[in-house]
C-alpha cells in the first residue's frame, strides 16, 4: 500500500494512495482510507504514481536499448521487433518488471511460418507486398517511407476486415506526409511513431488514428513533450495515453494502460515539479492547477521545467 502522493486514474481524480495485491490494482482513494486499511503503507513523500510506459516499437539489433534502460526510463512493456534469435536474446536477458510482446520477423519467402510464432510476427513492407496472401496473423509491418506507405495501404485496403480481425499494426519510421492522414484513419489499423520527428499528431487523432509511441529520446517524458509541443502537438492526456492505453490496445489488450482496482499493478513512481492539467487552445500552450477540472493531472511539459524522474519502488531496490 502506498499513500501521501498523487496517483493518475480516472477511477478517482483526486487519488492520493494506491494499493496492490498479487499483482493487481486493489485498492485507489485517499491517504485515510489506505492508512486505515494498512497502518504500514510506504510513505509516496508527495510523490506521483502512474502506469507504466510502453515501448510500442522497439526494433532490435539497431543499438537501442536494453531491457533494464527500458525499466530504469520508466517503461513496464516492450512491444519488440526483429530475428529470432535477437527476440530470444532479448526475452532472455529482459528484466522481471519488463513484459515484452514479441514480434518476429518473417520475409515473403516465410510467410506461412507467421502462424506459427505465437500468432504475432513483424514484416518489412517491401516483403509484406511481395507476399502472395496477406496472413492471418497479428502483423508488424515496417514502412520506411511516405511512398511506401501509400502503397501499404492500398494493399491492406482491400482486405480491411482481415487485417483488423487479425491486431495488423504499422511501425513508420519518418515523417508522415498529410495526405495520408486520413487514409490512416480509415484503414481501422494502429499505427506506432515517433514524435520527435514532426508529425501531424493532431489531424492524426482528428481523424481517428489509432496511435502510440515508439521512442528515440532519453525519458518517455521527452517523447510526450515532443508530442504535446510543436505546430500539430496534442493535449498531455491524449499524448499520455498513446505511450499507456492505446500501446497496450495495438497489442491486443483492451485494459492495460490504467490504475484501477482489478488492473495490473503496473505502476511507476516518479519525482516530479508539479502536475496540471493541460487546456487544449490552438493559440497558446495552455496549463491550469484548478481541482475543479475533476481531470488527474500530469507533469509539466514546458520545455523550461525538468522532466520526471523515476523513483524505485521498495520491490526494485
């Protein structure tokens, strides 16, 4: 049990402790009720609890980073990328508070072992539109280009229902051009980016993109100032819930991503300045400390105002 912070759910705003127990969410409200529950909870010392981070596209064998970085940033899951044998390298060496979802990679020339690696595997686009048939697995596809994409896309287009029914994501890797916006909206199929390239995040969201994050920065943090800050930014809920729920969601799990009795205690503590609650207005970066919003706040992401940092729990120590 956990109290004296604040703790980022929409069970209850206005949370300050937290509890857990076999490894699920048991217990969100206030410091009297945890205290009363369990007279030895862990002092938060004003602390903020949220829920994990995803890596929703992390590519192995390109020197990013390892499992316990992963873990030491903040981040609980790792949706990954890559041969076999750097899968297995990576589960193996991977951290206990890491859970990974696995994509191997699989060429045109082996499709038809895609149902055979635990229904998920990744793809290059180049082999994915040499394929034959468009498999019915939960598929990866990397695209590196605008062009690329557009061709992807007519692909998929005329086999939609297939490859919804069947969790198809995108991973692409550079800037999407507007003129696809739209087409991605429609085509009902996650797509994983990084938002330290520009991005058009907003008429993404606007048109109902399905999106979450893949990450180049240092602090999951850095990637949603990326997000929230620029000409197309988003709110800081929205782009906080492309690194947590919409992540989990791309993978096939409806209800990871919050903090709520019954949820997996997947949770992180972090050192921060303050929270707020950001005001969506095209004309300025809004940020209000009102209570009344009834919405939980989040980290300051002005660019003059540190970044969280993540504070171990008694089990990481």
């Amino acid at each position: 049990m956990y109290f004296g912070g604040d703790v980022y759910s929409s069970v209850d705003p206005f949370a300050t402790a937290l509890g857990s127990k076999d490894g699920k969410v048991s217990f969100i409200g206030s410091d009297e009720a945890a205290l009363a529950a369990d007279p030895d909870a862990i002092n938060l010392d004003g602390d903020f609890l949220t829920p994990g981070f995803v890596h929703a596209g992390l590519v192995l064998g390109g020197g990013g980073p390892d499992g316990n970085r992963l873990v030491e940033s903040g981040y609980t899951h790792a949706h990954i990328l890559g041969s076999a044998e750097d899968v297995e390298d990576f589960q193996a060496r991977a951290p206990k508070g890491l859970r990974i979802v696995a994509y191997p990679e699989i060429g045109s020339d082996d499709a038809g072992s895609a149902d055979q690696v635990e229904g998920r595997a990744s793809i290059a686009a180049g082999d994915f539109l040499g394929l034959d048939e468009m498999p019915e697995t939960a598929l990866y596809i990397q695209v590196e280009s605008n062009q690329r994409l557009g061709e992807v896309l007519d692909r998929v287009r005329g086999q939609a229902a297939l490859a919804q029914r069947n969790g198809y994501r995108l991973l692409l890797d550079f800037s999407v051009e507007e003129e696809f916006v739209t087409p991605l909206g429609y085509s009902g199929i996650a797509i994983t980016l990084d938002p330290a390239q520009p991005q058009p995040l907003a008429q993404l969201l606007s048109a109902g993109a399905q999106v979450s994050w893949t990450d180049s920065q240092d602090s999951p943090w850095a990637t949603m100032r990326s997000a929230v800050v620029g000409e197309n930014g988003i709110g800081a809920r929205a782009a906080f819930n492309a690194a947590t729920r919409f992540a989990h969601r791309a993978a096939g799990n409806p209800d990871g991503g919050v903090l709520a009795p019954g949820a997996d205690a997947d949770f992180v503590r972090w050192q921060v300045e303050r929270l707020v609650v950001q005001v969506a207005d095209a004309r300025v970066a809004a940020w209000s400390t009102d209570p009344r919003s009834g919405t939980p706040g989040l980290p300051e992401l002005s660019s003059d105002v540190a970044l969280p940092t993540r504070i171990p729990l008694g089990e990481d120590v």
